[in-house]
C-alpha cells in the first residue's frame, strides 16, 4: 500500500484522505513528516510526531485499530455528531474524524487559531433531530482548551451553553486537574476523561474503564495496553518497536506505556511517568506529584513542573507557569513560590519542594496541545 502525506492544515483535506483509507482502499495517509513510500497492506495512517520529549517517532495505524477505537467509543457513549476542535495531525483528531466517519455523519470542524466564540457557533450549528430525537453531540478537548472555554464562559454564556450541549467531551492528551474537572461539571460539561496514546489509536481508557476489548496491566508498577487497537509499531524503527511492544507466549501484544498505575481489575489509576523522577539530595522526586500538588492551587491549573540541575542538591524542579498566575493569587513571584513550596512540602514533605516559579506570558505548547516540556526546561535552564 502507498502512504502518501497530506496538508494537516486543511482539515477537510485530511478528512477526506481519512475516508479513502478507512472506508475505502487507501492510500495510507501520512500526518506530520512521513515520506511517500510503500508501507504493508491495512495501514491507514502514519502519524509522525516528536512527542514532549523531542524524539520524533512515526506510529503506524491500520484500519482496524482506527474503527476498532471508534466503535469501542459508540458503544461507551453512544453515536451522534462530532466537532473536531484539536489540530487533526493530532491522534486525538485523527479519531474525531473516523467516528464521523464511522457514524455516517459529517463532523462540524473549527479552522485556525482555537477561539471560544468560534466553538461556541460550531456548537449551536450542529443543533439537529432526527425522528423527532435530538442527535447527541460530542466533542475532543486537550485540557488547555477546557480551560480557556471555561475562562471566557463567565464572560459570555454562550460559551458555557455550548460545552453544556454536549452530550460528552472527551479530554486527554495529559492529566486533567481536580480543580478544572471541578469547573466544567459547575458549568454543566459533560466531561469524560480519556487515557491512551497515539500507540493506542488514541484514549482506550475512560474515566479509568478500559473500553470493551481493552487490557489492562501493571507490571513492575508500569500500565501496560494490549486489544484491537494497538498501533502495528514504529514506521522503519523495528528495535524501538521490540522494545515498546511485547508479546506474551499466548500471542497477546502489550504496549508498554511507560507511565506509573495501579489497576485493581476495574479501574485504572494513572499516577504519572515512570522517567519523570529526579534525585534531589538522594531522595527520590517524582516531578508528576509535585505537578499534580501546584495544579492545585488557585490559578495554577496549567502550570508545569520541570527539572534542573542544582549545584547542592544534583537535581531540583522549577515550576513554570502563567504571569497571570500570579494575579489569581494576589501574589508576586517570591509570595507565590512561597505558597506552592509550603503546599508541595504539606503534600509531599520538604524534599520535593521546588526551587524556583518561573512566570512567562505565553506558556508553549507542541501542536496536539500538551505543553512543550522540552521548550520549558529550556526557559526555566534546565
């Protein structure tokens, strides 16, 4: 079969490349750097990416991970229309398209920057009926935007109405803050949160139930995946696809995620990367708590949390974060470290304190919406 690329910043255009390669006979579609080339027959698509750790990888996807993903989500929340609100190069926009897809429905789309009022019109235009009963809408959210509709809602109403539409909004993509998820059920949105990954066809997990088909285990305190919509591996990188894939004596593929849980046979509880650990002063930190600890308090729900080295102590974290940040809290910078080190040391004890606040007026993010840790380490001289 032949992959061939499309322009990912024309929506419509990846849609209809999706829709040859999913429902049709091809080409495989490349998203996000994947050369023309010749790739094994049921590939649909390739998604290239270099993730937050800057090591680019290309994930390939056939048609039967892709629409086994999105019948497994029909059958959890149900078939209707979707909006695609995230960049469709991103595997969480990939599969906002094939449930469309899937469903026989043409997805409502956003185009450009990601701007409330925008989605709060694209919300009212997919209002529709269909024997007399409303058709169910969803939509797919990184936590980023989640919080900039809500932020502009108490504002304008129509933004809230609009995430209130939705019969459920997905958000994945990264860890989704208490204080957040506490806004948007205030706000009357229908939040479910997703877990997965673009080796998984997208999130496989939701609100910590694997969706039907999907297994779950820990091993050596590591998630690991397995199911019909397990990635076939890295395009041209069979070592790195040995190592992230694994098969049991039995024939089960499992996907080694790389991230720390506990699964008590129903619900999965993800506590963060199992790499994401410093030692500071030989004492072991994991920077996922301490992320977890400062996304809670007010205003700090996007902050991130990086390493850096310290000449006393080897290694120690800076917290990087909003200016406004500083506002919420009625603070400068050296009264808000002042809180998130008494918070972190309440939680966590005084060793994983952080070091330093960084504030910046614009946080970066990669194109999927996750923040640029790569780029923030680089900010806060780590």
């Amino acid at each position: 079969m032949r992959l061939e690329p499309v322009d990912t910043a024309d929506a419509r255009a990846v849609l209809r490349a999706l829709r040859g390669a999913v429902l049709g006979a091809g080409p495989a579609v490349a998203l996000g750097g994947a050369v023309p080339r010749e790739v094994p027959a049921g590939t649909a698509v390739v998604v290239t990416t270099s993730g937050s750790t800057g090591y680019p990888k290309s994930v390939v996807l056939s048609r039967s991970a892709l629409t086994s993903g999105a019948l497994a989500t029909a059958d959890r929340l149900g078939s209707g229309s979707w909006l695609l609100a995230l960049p469709p190069s991103y595997v969480a926009g990939v599969q906002v398209l094939v449930r469309a897809l899937i469903a026989g429905r043409e997805p409502a789309m956003l185009t450009g920057s990601f701007q409330p009022e925008a989605f709060a019109a694209a919300a009212a235009g997919m209002a529709s009926s269909e024997h007399g009963h409303r058709v169910p809408t969803y939509t797919s959210l990184v936590p980023a935007q989640l919080q900039t509709l809500l932020d502009a809602g108490a504002a304008d109403p129509r933004v809230t109405a609009a995430l209130a539409s939705f019969e459920a909004i997905l958000v994945g993509g990264q860890a989704l803050p208490a204080v957040l998820a506490e806004r948007a059920a205030a706000a009357g949105a229908r939040v479910v949160r997703t877990y997965g990954s673009s080796e998984t066809s997208g999130g496989c997990v939701y609100d910590g139930v694997p969706l039907d088909g999907v297994g779950v285990r820990v091993v050596d305190g590591e998630v690991q995946l397995s199911g019909p919509t397990l990635a076939d591996g890295y395009l041209d990188d069979p070592e790195r696809t040995a190592t992230a894939f694994l098969r049991d004596a039995d024939g089960t593929r499992w996907y080694r995620t790389g991230d720390a849980g506990t699964f008590d046979g129903r619900v999965l509880q993800v506590t963060g990367r199992i790499d994401n650990v410093i030692v500071s002063g030989g004492i072991n930190v994991s920077l996922d708590r301490v992320e977890r600890v400062v996304r809670g308090i007010a205003g700090m729900a996007s902050a991130v949390v990086v390493p850096v080295a310290d000449e006393r102590w080897g290694q120690a974290s800076v917290v990087v974060a909003p200016r406004s940040a500083g506002a919420v809290v009625e603070a400068d910078t050296e009264e808000l470290l002042a809180i998130v080190r008494a918070a972190v040391a309440e939680e966590l004890g005084a060793p994983a304190r952080p070091r330093a606040v960084l504030l910046v007026d614009d946080m970066p993010h990669l194109a999927s919406g996750k923040p640029d840790r790569a780029a923030l380490r680089a900010l806060a001289g780590g």
